[in-house]
C-alpha cells in the first residue's frame, strides 16, 4: 500500500509474510514426547504411531556392514550401520536390481527404499536404489507426518525415530477381546488382547505379569469398554504392538 507524504514522497507499507510450519506430530497423532503412564492413550492410536512409518519412502546414510575386509560388492541387497566396521546391523536393504558394486568398507552410501515392517523388528527397506544428491537432515525434523521421503537421515538418527516407542511404559485403553492363556516350558503365559472400538480389529496384545482371577474375567466379559492396560512396549506382537508386564488399571 502506498500513499504520498506531506512532502510528496512515497511511503511503502511492507507486510511481511509469515510461513507456517507444520507440527512434527499433528493434531489427532501421538507425541512419544508427550506420552506418559499416567495418562491412558488409546489401543488404536498407539498401533497407528507404531506402525506409522510402513509402507514410507526413506533415504538413510550409513556405512555397509562388512563381513571382513575393507571392501564389499554389492548385489542384492546391503546392511547398514552406524560407523564403518561396526557389527551392529541398524537396516536391511533389498535392491530392486542386482548392482554389482564394489564400495569402500570406510565410505559412506545412502540408500532409498521402502519400509517393510518386519516381524523381526528391525528396519527393512525394499524396493531400494543407491543415491548420489540426497541432502542430510538432522533428526530433529523429522517424524512419520512430516518428512518429504528425498532428504537423507543418518542410519543411527533413523533407528532411534523408528524405535522411539520401544521400551515405553504406557497405559491403553481399548475393547477387551480375549484372554489367551499358553503352557510354556517356563511357564503359562497370560495374554490379553484389546481392539479398536471402531473397526473392532485387534490393536494391543498385553502380556500380563499375573494370571487373571475368574472374577476380574468376568467383570471384562460383562464390561468390554475402555479396559485400561498398563505396561512396557515390547515390539510387534502377531502384526499388533505387543505389551509385556502388564497390569489391569481399572478392571
């Protein structure tokens, strides 16, 4: 906007322009940050954060994993880790096309793929190709919601993101499905099972830490809503996210 001054000189008006920055975790997502015991979260959106990022397009930096040597061919596919010589295999890569590679045990090689969640728990990427132009990112910007799928992690960064949940002692709340007990040689295993209200598909498999007495059985039979669980987030259990050490809250 301009308009003219006493003494005949322009004045501009310069609005500046504000570019909003989309939050890490949006509205409606769970923040491990945010998440404590104390206060229950849902069955169904622990499992969606859990397995937010399967099926994402991710470039991640690390070194390849050599048996011994200072060198490796690459053909179908390629471990990461962390430094160069390090045993500890962070992700798996399966490349579309046999490469036929020859690369340094001290360089470092960034990969694209897709994520594969697999039942072991580590990280897979399939569909892989190498690439050469991909710029590094720090940690601190990315999560499953906000990340463009071309900018490169460093493996270590990517693994600890991916993992975030592992390790976490929450409380969920869910439709109780089932008690399911399992004779063992160290013992009988009690596992209850929790779904979404919703789509009344299986979300939470909690381990518990003691057996379940016929009464409080009973009283989940007759009062399947919100079941609160507490315990520790142990990994993928049966396609759902396995809870060990659990307890019952409010049954």
């Amino acid at each position: 906007m301009e308009d003219q001054s006493a003494d005949g000189i322009e004045n501009v008006e310069i609005v500046e322009e504000i570019q909003e920055i989309a939050p890490l975790y949006p509205e409606g997502t769970l923040n491990p940050a945010l998440v404590t015991a104390e206060v229950p979260v849902s069955g169904a959106d622990l499992f969606s954060a859990f397995y937010a990022w399967d099926g994402q397009t991710v470039v991640i930096q690390g070194y390849p994993f050599v048996h011994y040597g200072d060198s490796i061919t690459i053909e179908d596919d390629l471990e990461l880790v962390t430094i160069a010589g390090e045993r500890d295999k962070l992700v798996k890569v399966t490349f579309t096309d046999p490469l036929n590679l020859r690369i340094a045990a001290n360089e470092p090689i960034t990969v694209s793929g897709t994520i594969d969640y697999s039942w072991t728990g580590r990280i897979e990427l399939v569909e892989g190709v190498i690439v050469t132009d991909a710029v590094l990112i720090s940690a601190e910007e990315v999560s499953p919601y906000f990340y463009n799928g071309i900018s490169a992690i460093e493996v270590q960064d990517f693994f600890d993101i991916f993992n975030v949940w592992i390790g976490m002692e929450v409380t969920v709340e869910g439709y109780y499905s089932s008690t399911t007990t399992s004779s063992l040689a160290s013992g009988d295993v009690v596992r209850i099972d929790l779904t979404d209200p919703e789509t009344n598909s299986k979300c939470i498999a909690c381990e518990m830490e003691t057996a379940v007495s016929d009464e409080t059985s009973a009283t989940m039979i007759s009062n399947r809503d919100n079941t609160q669980i507490r315990g520790v987030i142990e990994g993928e259990s049966f396609n759902i996210v396995g809870l060990v050490n659990c307890e019952l809250v409010n049954r």
